[in-house]
C-alpha cells in the first residue's frame, strides 16, 4: 500500500504505512479492564489508529487499546494518545507504548485479515 503525497502546501507527518481495514477494538481508561468501551479502527499503522470512538475521548486523554487484526492471533495491546479529532468525528491515537513484537505485527497489517 502507498501512502498518497500530502496536499500542495501542506506538510505530511505520518511516520509508518497506513492499512485501510475496519477492525475491532477495545479501548479502557485508567487500568487496561477498567471503563470498557467498543469501538472500531477505521485506518491501523505501526504509529496508531484512526478510531470511530468512542465519542467523549478528547485530545491528549491517554487510553489501553486492544486491536483485533483478525488473524487468529492475540489481539494487539498498548496506549495511545488521542492527538487529533477529524471532521468527521474520528479519532487520531498515537501509540505512547506497545510491545515491540506488536509494533513488527503492526507493520505486517496489510488491512487484509488471514485465518
């Protein structure tokens, strides 16, 4: 997958390939099971995630995710912060920390999930 260049005149930050792929996720507040809510990704890179919710998460709030790939793997785990909000009401998150082996599965996603 390519990432498209950025628009004329403005500045493209994006550190790792995008995998367009709508997986579940779990996200929690405070201890990694405590304030459960679901949501899906909507975009998945080794960097973070671009989150459909949930809707109450505000810029710099830090959360536990757990990213199902759908490989009959464990699911991903790690924090994020939310760094953005886009105008379509999805969620930026920032992976702050994440299991180096996770971070080489992360960057393997092809968006295409593998039994």
């Amino acid at each position: 997958m390519v990432t498209p260049p950025a628009a004329p005149g403005r500045f493209e930050r994006r550190s790792a390939q995008r995998a367009a792929a709508v997986r579940p996720v779990t996200v929690s507040r405070g201890a990694p099971a405590a304030r459960l809510s679901h949501s899906f990704a909507v975009e998945v890179s080794a960097a973070g995630l671009l989150l459909a919710g949930p809707a109450d998460l505000a810029v710099g709030d830090e959360v536990f995710v757990s990213v199902d790939l759908g490989r009959g793997e464990p699911p991903v785990e790690g924090k994020a912060r939310m760094v953005r909000e886009t105008g379509a009401g999805y969620k930026g998150m920032r992976f702050v920390r994440v299991a180096p082996g996770d971070v080489e599965r992360l960057r393997a996603f092809d968006g295409r999930p593998t039994a």
